[in-house]
C-alpha cells in the first residue's frame, strides 16, 4: 500500500496574532484555511484546530472543528492529516495506482539499459587491453564477456516483464 500522505504539501504555519488574544496559528491550503488557537476559557490549557473555507469563517458557525488536543504540535498534526484527507479523497486511486507502476516499469527499463551499457564498456575495454596483451589488467576478457553476456540476458529479462500486463 502507498502513502499517499507523503505527496501531500505540509501546511505552512504563521503567527496570526495581532497584538492580543490567544495564541493563535493559521495556515493556508489549497482547501481553505487551517486555524490552531489556545482555548483562553479552559482551565487545562487546551489547544483547537479548526478549518474553514475563508478567514473570515473561523469563531463562527461556519468553521468546522477538527479536534481539541493538548498541544501545538499534536493540533498542527490533526490539521495535517485532515489536509491530507482531503487532497487524498479527490484522487482518482486507480491513475494513481497506474501512474505507480508505470514509474516502477520505467526505473527497471532504466535499470536494464544501464546494466547492459555498463557490461559493454567493461566488455570493450577488457578486449582493447586483451588485444594489446596488457599482462598488468589481470582482466580475463573471456571472463567480462561472458559476465556482459549473463547482465544482457538479465536486462532482457527485465524487459520482457515490463511489457507484461500486471497483475492484479
């Protein structure tokens, strides 16, 4: 399974105090806004989050709360995931299921390609000193060969199952 959480921007915080009142912090996102705030009413110092589709929404009815924690941190988490929640919903999850594999297709075709570049170099290189009976190589070119033979079976291997249609 994919997290997809991990695609979502962080929400970026501010100080949204303006002199006086709680402590308060707001953040902007694609969905609206985010709000943390100090509840000055409660004894035990509990922190809010709350979202709204405008600014001007937060202390009315037409700010939803999210949740009511004991910290900063915990309240700018609980924005977080919501956000996240959000974005995440709108996806189409099968594209996205799509767009995964075939980035995963594509990084084993790029391996294949860069195996089988990397074995001919070595290949062409160990005949040229072979060719120039160079005794200090200590390279075997019948030896590369065949290994630069095995990594162009391999890289063919790859490719063929990157034309396969996955299963599911």
């Amino acid at each position: 399974m994919i997290d997809l959480t991990k695609l979502v921007r962080k929400l970026e915080w501010e100080d949204a105090r303006s002199g006086w009142g709680p402590e308060t912090y707001e953040a902007y996102a694609a969905t609206g806004f985010y709000q943390v705030f100090t509840d000055e009413d409660s004894s035990a110092g509990a922190i809010f989050t709350e979202f709204a589709v405008d600014r001007v929404q937060f202390g009315t009815i037409h700010a939803r709360a999210i949740a009511r924690v004991g910290s900063f941190p915990e309240a700018k988490a609980t924005a977080q995931a919501d956000y996240a929640a959000r974005i995440i919903a709108a996806l189409d999850g099968d594209a996205v299921a799509a767009m995964v594999r075939e980035a995963r297709v594509n990084a084993l075709r790029e391996a294949a390609a860069i195996a089988r570049n990397r074995w001919a170099i070595c290949k062409e290189h160990a005949d040229h000193l072979y060719e120039l009976d160079y005794p200090e190589a200590k390279i075997d070119s019948k030896t590369v060969s065949a290994k630069g033979d095995e990594a162009e079976s391999i890289s063919d291997e790859i490719l063929a199952l990157t034309n396969k249609e996955p299963q599911t």
